[in-house]
C-alpha cells in the first residue's frame, strides 16, 4: 500500500512540475515523459530529484540503492547535490530552469512553486549549525536567481525574491525582492 500512495503521489508532482505531461493521456505519458526528459534538461533534473525523494525515504535495502543511484546521477549529469533527512520537504510545481550546480542542505524546506536558479546554495550557515538542524524555510512562490546563498535558519517568506549572487542571512518580508551581500530588502 505504502508504494501506491509513493507513487499516486510521485504521479501528481510530476504532472505539475513537467510542462505539458497532464494533457497527454494515460497510455502515451509515460513515452512524452521519456521524449520531455531528453529534450528539456530542466524537466529531466526535476523528474530524478522527485525520483529520489520518492526511493531515499523507503525501507527497503533495493529503494535505497535506486534512491543512491539517481543522486549520483544528478551530481554527475547536472551537479545538483543535496542530503535529505525525514523532515526535509519540497512542495509541487519545484522548478530548475538551468539545473546546473545546486546545492540544497539535509533540512531544507521548500514551499510549492518555487524558481531555483543555477549555482545556489541552500544550507546551515556554519559546520555547528547543521548539527543542530538549522536550515533555510523557504515559503511559496519564491524564486532564487542565480548564485544567490541562503544560510542559517532563515524563514524566506511566500513570494520573496533573492537577486543573483545575494547572500540571504536573515528571514524576509512576504512579496519583497532581496540583493546584496549580505541581502537586504531592495523593493
């Protein structure tokens, strides 16, 4: 029972998250899936981190190995890192439109329709930090650019913007843009 809930579940974040999956029917997605991933690097990125979210929670000694497989995957093939633990969440409509060099911490949160940018950080701010679990909640509909670092236990608050190479240390203000180093509310 629990894998058809994993994969009712792992089935509806891929129809938000993919562009153009959900109008195809039943019979042909899972081969526009295949034809998708291979043309949009974006999608395919978007599709592996689901799949290991899906398999590294699993208690089975198999889930884990295909769980460990895909993260190598997206390390080798896109640089994407990321250590999850149990409380680590990432809500639907995730988006990486050049997935390239992300670096995501053990346990991060991160609402629905988030933007993540290449070459971001999301992590503790210092080696005690992540000992103690303090990490980034990142809210809904907030967008990351480019190099931008958020660290240390900061609430990014829904709709928050963070500009390209900004260095986020401190919790933000509902639809508010952030740049600088360190970031600071700009609009």
């Amino acid at each position: 029972m629990m894998w058809l809930k994993m994969s009712k579940e792992f089935r509806e974040y891929t129809e938000a998250e993919i562009p153009g999956i959900k109008k195809y029917p039943p019979v042909l997605r899972a081969l526009m899936l295949f034809k998708i991933r291979r043309e949009n690097p974006s999608a395919d990125a978007v599709y592996m981190f689901r799949y290991c979210l899906m398999f590294i929670h699993g208690s089975s000694f198999v889930k884990k190995i295909v769980a460990r497989r895909y993260m190598r995957l997206l390390v080798y093939r896109y640089g994407i890192f990321f250590d999850f633990k149990d409380c680590s969440h990432f809500g639907k409509g995730l988006k990486f439109p050049h997935p390239s060099s992300i670096i995501i911490g053990s346990d991060v949160k991160v609402g629905e329709n988030c933007v993540i940018y290449q070459n971001v950080t999301i992590g503790a701010a210092r080696a005690g930090d992540a000992a103690k679990g303090k990490y980034p909640e990142i809210g809904n509909g907030c967008t990351l650019f480019a190099g931008c670092k958020v660290l240390g236990s900061v609430k990014v608050a829904d709709g928050t913007t963070v500009g390209a190479n900004a260095v986020l240390l401190k919790s933000t203000e509902k639809d508010s843009t952030y740049a600088g180093v360190p970031a600071e509310r700009i609009k």
